[in-house]
C-alpha cells in the first residue's frame, strides 16, 4: 500500500488479527469442553491435547503458505504492483554543516 494508506493497511491487519484470535478462543474452546467430561481437574488436559493438534496443524500451515508465497514468482509480481504506485517524495534530509561544533 503507499504511504498515503498506511492507516487503512493497518486497520484491516488489526481487524483481520483480531477476528482470527476471537474464533480461534471460540473453536478451539469448542473443540476442549466438548471434550471433556465430568470435573475439569482429571479431563481438561486430556481433552486439550486435540486443541494443540490443530494449533501446530494451523501453524504448519501458515510456515508453509509464507515460504510459497516468498518464492522469486511473487517477489516479481509485488515488484509489479510496486511500479505501478507513484512513488511519495522523500523528506528533505538535513546534512551537518561542517561548523557544527562536535562533542
């Protein structure tokens, strides 16, 4: 996204994170009472082991989506995209004047 839209970027990054924290507690806290059966001392880390499965299941997958997706085919075609934004102008740096008295 350019510059300008920054903020619209990370809206829907953080909106996106926080539905996806939301239905991972719901599924996943689903998936462990259903589970378990009678008191929650003797079941609940019985009933659990299911939610760790699909967590490094889901982790898994999410490393192999980021390698696919990092291969030269989709470098080439962000560059693509990139060319087509015009690009911002940079700030003005500020350069050290040769007189400036040094600590």
């Amino acid at each position: 996204m350019p510059c300008s839209q920054a903020g619209v970027s990370a809206a829907i990054a953080t909106t996106g994170r926080q539905i996806g924290n939301s239905l991972g507690v719901a599924v996943l806290g689903s998936i462990v009472s259903a589970r378990g059966h009678g008191p929650i001392h003797g079941t609940l880390m019985a009933a659990s082991h299911l939610g760790w499965w699909i967590l490094t299941g889901c982790g898994v997958l999410i490393a192999i989506l980021g390698i696919l997706t990092a291969i030269s085919r989709a470098a080439a075609g962000a560059a693509r995209i990139t060319a087509r934004f015009a690009t911002e102008p940079s700030p003005p740096s500020r350069e050290r004047s040769a007189e400036t008295p040094q600590r």
